[in-house]
C-alpha cells in the first residue's frame, strides 16, 4: 500500500505535465513538402515518412531484446532446477538472442552490397 501512492502520483505526473508532441521524428524540409505551400506534402514525404518509422522500429526491436533478455534471465534464475522451467527459459534467451543477431546481419548484408555494388541500399529514395 505504502508503494501505490507515489507509483499513483509518479504516473499522473505524466498526464498534468503539458509537454509538445511531434508526430515526426525527421524534419519535413522541401523534398517532403511542397515548398509553394508548406501544408502540401510531396510524393517525397514517403521517404521522411519510411525513415521516421524505420527509426521507431528498430527502436522496439532494441526494447523487445531487451525485455525478452530480462525475462528470461529472470526465468532462469526462478527456475530452482527444474528442467521444464530452465529448458523454457533457455528457450527464451535464445529467440532473444537469434533476433538481434538476425537483425544486425541483416544490416550487414545490406551494408556488405552497398560496399560490393556502389549502390546506397540504406537509403530510401523516391527518383523525381
């Protein structure tokens, strides 16, 4: 009871406190709008849009590891040697760990064709 009430008043903090909220990370120079009428995307704007959520993706495959290597940490150590509970947690430490080595080969690949061909794979661009 005595942990409710500063967790209660930590977290309404987040609703009193008015901070600005932008919806892109990037900024939304002349290649995304139209630079007669700012209010007027391009055709371009997918590519500040494409890069914004590629940011937030890989952001909550960093977060995901993260969780999944905590848990499954904490599976371990809670597993008193019984083999289900350790074979579980084993199990999770492992998808952790094959997902963000995937994710950095996969980005090695990338980079290891850009680096053979000249030809910039890491960007995305819409030709005019």
């Amino acid at each position: 009871m005595k942990l409710i009430i500063p967790l209660f008043i930590f977290f309404s903090l987040f609703f009193i406190i008015n901070n600005q909220v932008l919806a892109q990370g990037a900024v939304w120079d002349n290649t995304c709008i139209s630079a007669n009428d700012p209010t007027v995307p391009t055709i371009q704007g997918f590519e500040c849009l494409f890069e914004n959520i590629l940011k937030i993706i890989v952001t909550i495959m960093g977060f995901a590891f993260l969780a999944m290597f905590i848990m499954g940490g904490f599976q371990y150590m809670m597993s008193n040697n019984d083999p289900k509970a350790v074979a579980g947690a084993s199990t999770t430490l492992t998808y952790a760990v094959i997902g963000i080595v995937g994710a950095i080969i996969s980005w090695l690949i990338l980079w290891s064709i850009q680096n053979f061909t000249g030809i910039n794979v890491t960007v995305f661009k819409i030709p005019f």
